[in-house]
C-alpha cells in the first residue's frame, strides 16, 4: 500500500538542544519527496522520528491515517536506507537481502523468488552470492536498497544514501532511485544537503533552515523561480540579492537601487507590499542579459 505521510507540531531537542521547532509537514502518496537543507538543520533528525528510531517531544506523526506517534519502528511499514549502509559484512548479497524474510519464517521457495526480483530491479544479479566485502561502493548502495525494498514497505526513506560515492557513481544512482520508484510507485522521502540532488530526483521538496523550521514547501522549479525568503533564494542555487526602496504609482512599479537606479519589476497582485516599502530582490545569473 502507498501512502501520504502527515507531520503535526513535531518538536524534539536533544540535551536542551532545539532541533526541530513545530514542524508541519505533508508527503503526498507516492511522491519522491526531499528534505533539503544544510547541516544541523533537522532534516536526519525527522527522518528518524518518522522511522521510529526518535521519539517526538511533541506533535503526531501519519502514515495515511495511521497514528505512529507511538508505536516502535518495528511496528511501522517503514524502512530507511541509512548513508552507511548498515549491511552485515560476514553474509552474502543473497542473504543480507534476504534476512528480514528469513526471521519471519517465510517459505524459502518465496523468499529465493522475492529476492532473484529485487536484485534484478538493481542491477546486481550476477552477484546474488558475492560477499558483501568483495562489492565496491555502489554495488553495497544497491544491496541496501534492494534489503530496504523487499519488505514492500509503505514509506521508503534515505538518509543521504550517496554522500560516500564518487559524483559520477552518484549521478547514476540517482536516476537509477528516480526510476525505481516510478516503477515501485513507493513514497520515497530524500534527505540531502546538496541541491542538485534534490533538484535532480524530487516531486516536492521542502526547505529546512538553521533553526529546525521549514521555510517552503513545493515544486523544485517553483521554490526555484519564486522562493518566499532570502534563505530559501540563496541556498537553492545561485542569486543576486539586491537591497532598494519599492515605489509604487498608476503606471508603474519600480525598485529604487543606489547603483542601479530604478529597476522596472513585474509584482503578482497577490503580493500586498505598499510605496516606500524596503524590499529586496533576487535576481538569477540566467534571468540577466
């Protein structure tokens, strides 16, 4: 089953800390979503809490209509594909796929069919009974994957997954993600500091900052083109942050620059800014000629 996730008033501290400050948040079913923001922003630390490996200080968690608030994560249709891994080194591709099928007593005739299918999906049938310590790097990511997706869980989450792979190893992994969930049709939630990546794989995405709160929700080309805060236009790719005074009459509306005189501007009329108002703009390198 596919499922939305729903976050309401999530807040969590660790040791007096703050991380994460009344944090509302909504997955849509079946999406590739990202969680994107710099370090220290909160993004791992939600991603826990939706796993069920942190509990929540305050606010409710769902899946679907389910409240997980308060079961283990054992108890939740939930895996996560962790940055390192996390694979056991004395078994094989087989059997670290395999493992979560074996502890629940599953006929081995199903699981040796569940398995040959997920690895194919991967890319890595011809190492079904390599060691774990014989694969490179991106043959380990896969394997991860692979013991993450078996369990057809309704929510599939990663933590930075490729962060310890070379960039042109991590470019493929990334459509190879994008293709397996169009495929699986799994909701997928990615957590990353670096743009690209999120901009490369994600339906939505939402905007972390410094102090656990989400900035803004949305499409990538949407938060790109019309970000709602200067953090949001400065972290998502590269701007021009210009400061002026907005002057407003009948024909026209300008923004009034100390070096550039006054820029004519376009402003959707759902924007309520008045004459005289301090505003700043960002302007994208691309949007100059």
């Amino acid at each position: 089953m596919v499922r939305s996730i729903t976050v309401e008033k999530v807040s969590k501290s660790f040791d007096g800390e703050q991380i994460l400050r009344n944090v509302n948040l909504h997955i849509p079913s079946g999406s590739f979503f990202a969680l994107l923001g710099p370090s220290g922003s909160g993004k791992t630390t939600l991603l826990r809490l939706i796993a069920g490996l942190e509990t929540v200080d305050n606010g409710k968690i769902f899946i679907g209509e389910e409240n997980l608030t308060d079961l283990q994560a054992h108890e939740r249709k939930v895996n996560t594909v962790f940055q390192n891994y996390a694979l056991f080194p004395h078994m094989n591709v087989f059997d670290n796929v395999a493992y979560s099928l074996m502890i629940k007593d599953i006929h081995k005739d199903i699981i040796a069919e569940k398995v040959a299918n997920i690895v194919s999906k991967v890319g890595l049938d011809r190492y079904l009974y390599k060691s774990i310590q014989s694969l490179s790097g991106g043959q380990q990511q896969r394997v991860a994957l692979a013991r993450a997706v078996i369990n057809e869980p309704d929510v599939l989450l990663f933590d930075e997954p490729l962060s310890a792979l070379d960039l042109k190893l991590r470019e493929q992994m990334l459509l190879e993600l994008v293709a397996l969930q169009d495929e699986l049709g799994t909701t997928f939630v990615y957590v990353t500091h670096d743009q690209s990546e999120a901009l490369t794989v994600a339906d939505d995405m939402a905007i972390m900052n410094h102090d656990g709160k989400i900035e803004q929700v949305g499409k990538p080309q949407k938060i790109y083109e019309y970000p709602q805060s200067i953090f949001v236009a400065q972290f998502v790719g590269t701007t021009n942050l210009l400061h002026g005074t907005l002057k407003i009459d009948e024909e026209k509306t300008v923004v009034s620059h100390e070096q550039l005189g006054d820029c004519l501007v376009k402003i959707p009329k759902k924007h309520s800014f008045v004459h005289e108002q301090s505003v700043v703009m960002s302007i994208r390198p691309e949007k100059i000629e």
